[in-house]
C-alpha cells in the first residue's frame, strides 16, 4: 500500500499543506473547498493510499488553527478509508506483523 505524508502548516493566517498548491484555509474565516482538497490529495491516487498529515510545530501552537487542522485530518482518515475498503483491516495485520518482528529480535 502507498504511503503519503504531508506535512501542515501556518503561513500568513492560512492553514497550508506544504508542497500542495492551491489548498488553504484560512484561520479567520474557515471554509473548506472540498473540490479544492480532493484536487490537491486525491486525485492522482490510483491505488490504495494512507495519506499522513504532520503538523508543523507553529500549527500546534495556535489552538484555533491546530483544532481546524484535527478536523481536516479527519475528514482525509475518513476519506482513506472510504477509498482503500478494509484498511482498518489490513493496519491491524501490519501492526500485528511489526509486533511479531519486534518478538522475534528480542
């Protein structure tokens, strides 16, 4: 499964996806453009895809902003699981499979 992180941040009141262009919301005034989102996360995905977000150290330290960014990470979690049915499943596998590894080192 492909993995992608995006690291989030604050820039000029706005919340921004670092490397994403065209996709911001801005602080004072949040509206999310949802065609604006799908364009900018989504819409090159051809296959199943975690989508990471990381936000920057300014981000966690404006709690508006930082409450703003916990909903848009949920909305994209959602959407992922949406597109890539039985994620939940195959995390769960991983997680199960990394915890083996970690057993069988010790």
């Amino acid at each position: 499964m492909a993995q992608k992180t995006y690291r989030v941040g604050l820039k000029d009141g706005k919340i921004a996806i670092e490397g994403v262009d065209g996709f911001s919301i801005a602080v004072e005034d949040p509206k999310l453009n949802v065609g604006k989102l799908y364009s900018a996360l989504f819409a090159d995905v051809n296959e199943p895809t975690t989508i990471t977000f990381e936000p920057a150290i300014e981000l966690k330290q404006d709690r508006k902003a930082f409450s703003f960014f916990e909903s848009l990470k949920k909305i994209v979690d959602g959407a992922c699981e949406k597109m890539n049915p039985g994620l939940a499943e195959i995390a769960k596998k991983a997680e199960g499979l990394d915890a083996d590894d970690e057993a069988k080192r010790s």
